[in-house]
C-alpha cells in the first residue's frame, strides 16, 4: 500500500480545490437563497396583518415592527408627504428615547436624509449619518457619531406617497438591508395608498349622523369611482385571464360588456407576442410594472397606444396568483408627440432655407447644424456634426480672447439667460463675414448639458454701422472745430484767462473718469467744460480784466454768464446736455449760488464735477486782481467746504487726484520754453 499525500498527488490537490470551490458556490447560493427566503418571510408575514386592516396606524405600525425585527434596528418613523410636496409629515414613531421629539417635528425635503430619498425617489443607505453635513438633526436629539440610516420612498403610480426611516447604532446596513427595504416599502405602498383612500372615506363616514347612510354612500362612491374612473382597471390571471374589469377598459378597447371583455384573454390585446412576452418576463423579474409604454389593440384591430402600471398579488407560499393593472390610453399624447416631430421637422426645414442664420446644437449626445450653413459659410453640415472643433478654427484669431471673456463672464454669472457675441467667421473662399451668436445652455433628459442657438449674418449691419460710424466721426471733428472756434473767442476777449477752459476740461474730465463714467459721458464732461465761459463773450473786455475789486454792477454782469452761455448753446443739438451743465456750473450744493439757487440732486452731476474743476484751477492761476493762491489752498478750500458748497464724492476723487495720484494740470503752450 502507497501513503498519498497532497505533495507527491497533484490530482488529489486539484480534486480537493475543486470541491473547496463547489463548497464556496453552495455556499453563495444558500446564503442567496437564504436572504430571498428572509425577504420573502418579512413580505408574507407582514401582508398577513397589512392586507387584513385598512386603519392607516396599525398599518404602519404593523410594517415598522416587521421590518426592524428584520433589520435589527432599533427605531422606525414613517412619514407621508404634505400636500404642497415641501415636507414629510411623521406618521408613526418607534423610539426607545426621542419618539415624542421625532413625531413633533416634520421634515423639510431639501435639508434632511429622508428627504433627499423622497426628491430622488430611490432607496438610500446612511452608515456615516452622525457627523454627516446634509443631515437634519431633529430639536431635542442629541448627534449620534455612529448612528446609521436606511430609507425608502413609498411610490405610487409614480407619485411619492411618504418613506420608511430606519436607524441603528454600531453596524452598518449592508447592500441586502437597502435591497429588502426597497423591495419591502415598493410591496407595502399599495397597502398605505389603500388605507389612506379608506381613511379619506371613514373620515366623511363619521361626518355623517346615521351609519347606514355613511355606508351607502361610501358604497356609492366606490361603485362610481370605478364605474366613472377614466382609466381602465384590471385583474387577471398569470395565465392571461382577465377576472374584473371596470366600464372604462371595457369602453377603451370597444367591447359591448363586460363579460364580453372577460370572455377576451390578455393575449388578444397585444399587436404581437414580442411584446406580451417583455412585459411577462419584467413581471416575473420586478413582480411590478410602472409607466411601461406599449401598442396594443381593440376589438375592432385598431391599435391604440397604452401606459400600463400593474403589479402581482401572491399567495403565502409565494405564487403570482393575480396581476392587478392601471391602462391608461395615451393615444392622443402620442399622436401630439408625433405631429410635434412633424412640426419640428417643418421647422427646421425652414430654417435650412432661412438666408443668413444657422441653427446648431452641440455639446450634448449628438451634433445638429442646419443644413443652410453652407450657404453662409461654403462648408456642408456634416463637416461641423463630425468635427465639433470645425467651427471654432474658421472664428478670427483676433475675436477669440473676446468671446472666451464674455462665455467666462456668462459661466461666473451661472450661465444664466442668453449669451450674445460678435465675431468674425472665415468663409471657403477665405474672405469673413460677420456672426451674431445668440446661444443658451440645456440639460436634456440624461442630465448632460449641451448648447443651443443661432448664428445670423450681420456682415451688412456691421458694414453699415462703420459708414455710420465714419460720419459720425466727421460730424464730431466738426463740433470740436466750432467748439475751439468759440473758445478762442472767450480766450480773445479774456487773454487774462486763456487756456482755464481747458485746464477745466482736462481735470474734470480726469474726474469723471475716476468716478467710472463711460467714454461719451467723459466727451460730454470734456465739451461742457470747454465753453463753461462762452457767456463771457457779452462782458466788457475791461470787466473782465481789471485789476481791482469789481462794483457790484459789474459783479452782477459777470453773474449772467451762466445763463448768457446757456442762451448761446440751447439752439445746438449737442448729444450731452452742454447747455444745461453751463448753466449750472456756478450752482453750489448748498444752494448758496447763482443763478439759479439750485442744490444736492437738483443740480446735475456733470455741472458739479465742473463746479470743483473750476474753482481748482481759478484758485491756482494768476488773475487780473490777484496772484496764483497755489494748487494747496485750492484744494483747502474745496475740503473744508466738502458737502456744503461742494458735492462730496466729486471733492473726494479731486482730493485723491492731486494728493495720491499725482495729477497735474497740463502746460499751456506759452508755459513750455
């Protein structure tokens, strides 16, 4: 006899690997079957109480306990969504220590656990649910570190009813606990839907005075509930026969009775047996249909689109015995669906043939580009669907860092409303054209996101306004030319004070453009500044330059510039106001000044930042009646008179001109050597 061993017998090592493997598959399989059987023992024992009692709280009660004895937890709530969908509302509670807290305080949908299983519709595992941020701690509990959560909704038709909420300490919930509360809380739902419905009538039942009529009248109401009812409901067989059916499937597929209908097997419905054999094996695989879409047909073989909803009835060994359904005709929607596509393709075949604009989308599954691209730009559709990039290499080079700023400034503002720009394209022929892109951002049904929009050619819009452009660039060096014609006739009749319209004009504008002002509400500042003394031009030459102290009827005559200047400029179709800002620039903001005593708001912001301009620069220059006070007292004096006679803000930029940013009034021509 020969000792064997594992060493010097390959084939028995490998016997022996082979039945390690076969123990390790028996194994899966039975702890499979072991939980398939534990799952089926929690739906069969709890139906056993569920299905006999139509009371909402021992309904609930009767599925809290069967399946925390299940799942090994310790506490249970169940709650029902709010008529306004914004909250659950708690039903029943099972808690050693917080139950009372618990039923006391609803739940908003968007800030908690159980919420967020309510808005996603689906079952959702919890076993970091202490420290975890999107949480929802209820007032009067204390935070658990290792507190674990498992929910499910309960949904109806679609429609979310409420959730099932359990917790434990210590051990996670596995895969299996959230696949068993799933499939527990989906067998479950009907039942609540049911007790609610029986609730909803119990409740008128006990509004009544007399019980018999209370049950009359329930009775009447389910009897036209399902008589009236306008979707078809059903109950058949595993084998395809129908046992009840309500007038409204009778009627849907056009049959003269009931029984006729009855008489009918599931089968003769269906257009083909591809279809009836899907819907059996989803049955057999989920024991529940929701929303399934299919084409099935009447008495008479027309075929009608139909939305079906059915789930199985077993008994306590476990056997389907019945399929109770929902069929919903959806014809119509269909046909709407189909014309809509029709509409659409209408649509865009006119599109294609619209001159000038393009309609594309790109980004999402697939890329779309009208067909009329290649009238625009000499290229066919399909080069921009198979080259994403192909559009974005024709853009001129010098647009590109343009539009990349306006698509960053639309993303920073969350891609909110339209985004518009301007660009050119390169053509076949290489010459461009210009493009308005008008473009918003989409998320489809898959949750990618993708862009739509249009492309227009607006070359000849753009080649028009540079002819508008060009003239008006023309007519302005007119009204600069007629503007420094009037100056230098101020500065003739006042050589004592030649260039201050100018130095104005340049601080004034300097202020403005520190206050952010555009480019033409600067031009504007910069002309009104330019002729703030044409009404000079009436004063006696030897007013304007004498040397001593002036008579106060030569005072009042040098106080009716503002308004001679105004009487000059008015009859000017100036873009800004010109006439006004002169009129007022000798207004202070106290009210304190001519020539109309005008103060604050009243009077215009572009004459009181020419208000500070002037005094600046007066101050500053020499006069026929005094030296130059210097550029400090100037700005002294606009400080201590900040927010009397002078408008704040304006003082405040003025200040910071001069004492942080260095400003310095330009030279006159007779200043350079």
């Amino acid at each position: 006899m020969v000792n064997t061993t594992k060493e010097n017998n390959p084939h028995l090592e490998e016997l022996n690997n082979k039945l390690q493997n076969e123990i390790n598959d028996r194994r899966k399989i039975e702890e499979e079957l072991q939980r398939k059987n534990h799952e089926l023992q929690l739906i069969l024992e709890t139906s056993k109480y569920i299905n006999s009692s139509l009371d909402l709280n021992e309904v609930f009660q009767r599925i809290a306990i069967g399946i925390m004895n299940h799942l090994n937890s310790y506490g249970c709530a169940i709650y029902l969504l709010s008529e306004d969908g914004k909250e659950l509302l708690p039903q029943f509670v099972i808690d050693p220590v917080y139950e009372k807290e618990i039923m006391a305080t609803p739940l908003d949908i968007n800030s908690s656990f159980t919420g967020k299983v309510v808005k996603t519709k689906k079952s959702i595992m919890f076993n970091d649910a202490g420290p975890n941020e999107n949480g929802f701690q209820i007032p009067g509990t204390t935070e658990e570190e290792e507190e674990r959560i498992i929910a499910s909704p309960f949904i109806y038709n679609n429609e979310v009813l409420g959730a099932i909420c359990l917790n434990k300490i210590g051990p996670y919930f596995s895969e299996n606990d959230l696949n068993l509360l799933d499939t527990f809380a989906n067998y479950v739902t009907t039942t609540i839907k049911n007790a609610q419905n029986y609730q909803k009538f119990q409740h008128e039942v006990l509004e009544r005075t007399s019980a018999e009529k209370a049950k009359e009248e329930s009775d009447r109401k389910f009897m036209n509930l399902r008589s009236n009812v306008p979707v078809g409901l059903f109950r058949a067989t595993p084998e395809g026969k129908f046992i009840s059916a309500n007038p409204a499937i009778v009627s849907m597929f056009g049959f003269d009775s009931e029984q006729e209908f009855l008489s009918t097997s599931v089968s003769e419905l269906y257009t083909n047996e591809k279809s009836r054999n899907q819907l059996i094996s989803i049955l057999e695989k989920e024991n529940s249909i929701r929303n399934y879409e299919v084409e099935l047909q009447k008495k008479n073989g027309e075929k009608l689109w139909c939305l079906l909803n059915i789930h199985t009835i077993h008994d306590n060994s476990g056997i389907c015995i019945y399929q109770d359904g929902i069929i919903t005709d959806i014809s119509k929607e269909k046909l709407a669906s189909k014309n809509l596509a029709k509409t659409q393709f209408r649509l865009e075949t006119i599109l294609d043939n619209v001159p000038n604009i393009i309609l594309y989308e790109t980004g999402g599954a697939k890329e779309f580009v009208s067909q009329n691209i290649k009238e625009m730009l000499g290229y066919p559709a399909e080069d921009f669907i198979n080259d994403k990039n192909k559009f974005t290499s024709l853009i001129h080079p010098d647009d590109k860092e343009y539009i990349n700023q306006k698509y960053s400034e639309w993303e920073k503002a969350g891609k909110k409303g339209l985004l518009t720009s301007w660009f050119r394209v390169k053509k076949a022929d290489d010459s461009y054209i210009w493009i308005e892109d008008r473009m918003l951002e989409f998320i489809d049904k898959n949750n990618i996101k993708y862009h739509a929009g249009v492309n227009i050619d607006i070359t000849n819009l753009k080649n028009a306004e540079e002819k508008l452009k060009n003239s008006y660039s023309k007519l302005q060096r007119i009204l600069e030319e007629t503007v420094e014609g009037l100056v230098q006739a101020v500065e003739m009749r006042d050589p004592y004070t030649a260039g201050h319209q100018r130095r104005v004009s340049d601080l004034a504008s300097a202020i403005a453009k520190e206050m952010n002002f555009s480019e033409d509400k600067i031009n504007g500042i910069k002309l009104a500044a330019l002729v703030h003394d044409i009404g000079k031009i009436n004063i006696p030459a030897e007013i304007l330059s004498k040397p001593g102290k002036l008579t106060e009827p030569e005072f009042n005559l040098i106080k009716m510039h503002p308004q001679t200047g105004y009487d000059i400029l008015r009859s000017i179709e100036f873009p800004w106001p010109i006439a006004e800002i002169v009129l007022q620039h000798q207004e202070r903001y106290d009210g304190s000044s001519y020539p109309n005593g005008l103060k604050g708001e009243e009077i215009l912001m572009k004459a009181r930042i020419l208000a500070v301009a002037d005094v600046i620069e007066a101050m500053s220059s020499h006069r026929p009646y005094r030296p130059s006070l210097g550029i400090n007292i100037a700005l002294e004096e606009i400080e201590k008179n900040r927010n009397i006679l002078y408008d704040p803000e304006v003082t405040d930029v003025c200040l910071s001109l001069f004492r942080e940013k260095g400003y310095k009034f330009p030279k006159a021509p007779a200043d350079i050597i």
